[in-house]
C-alpha cells in the first residue's frame, strides 16, 4: 500500500477535526439499497496451512461440487464457529485422548 502524502495527510486532519454535521456530503447521495452489497468484500482473515484428516465420504461429498472445496469447508466451519458462539461461549475443559496400545 503506497503511503500518503503530505497534503492527504493534511485533509484527512483537517477532516477529523471538523463535528460530523459541518462534513459536506451534498456530492455524495446515500446509498439505501444494499442489495447488492458482498459481505467480507474486502476483509479476509488471514489463512493458514494445516492438514486434517477427513473421511472418505465427506471429502467426496466437499469435492462434488467442483472446485473449491477447501474454501466450501472453510465456510461450514465459520458457520458452525458461529452458530455454536451465538448459542453459549464455549468453556475449557480438558478432552481426553485415548491412549495408544503401543508401548513408548
């Protein structure tokens, strides 16, 4: 991102320091049809590489759809992110691992 120069730098101050109702906004009409809108247009958390095993059938079912099935998984994960948020905060607790037959 390129950074501003000293005169963008100086209207964005001056703006800041004017009270909201003396901001003339007559060239701008406001805008009350979103209809349209995309959300997270532009914010895109940043991504990380991790493996997971899936199962067979559920893989499957994820790359039926052509591509895109990373992203699709992506999605079924934030939305059940948000749905188990929106009901209760989840709590610590401690989740026991079976432990394996061999001897270490």
């Amino acid at each position: 991102m390129r950074k501003l120069t000293k005169e963008q730098k100086r209207d964005i101050a001056t703006i800041a320091a004017m009270n909201d109702e003396d901001i003339d906004l007559s060239d701008m009409p406001e805008v009350l049809d979103w209809s349209g809108a995309k959300m997270g247009k532009f914010y895109r958390p940043p991504k990380k590489s991790v493996t997971m095993r899936l199962d067979a059938d559920v893989l499957d079912w994820l790359k039926g759809y052509r591509k895109g099935y990373q992203m699709r998984a992506n999605s079924l994960l934030r939305h059940a992110m948000s749905s188990a948020t929106k009901r209760v905060a989840p709590t610590k607790t401690s989740v026991s691992r079976p432990r394996s037959s061999r001897a270490v």
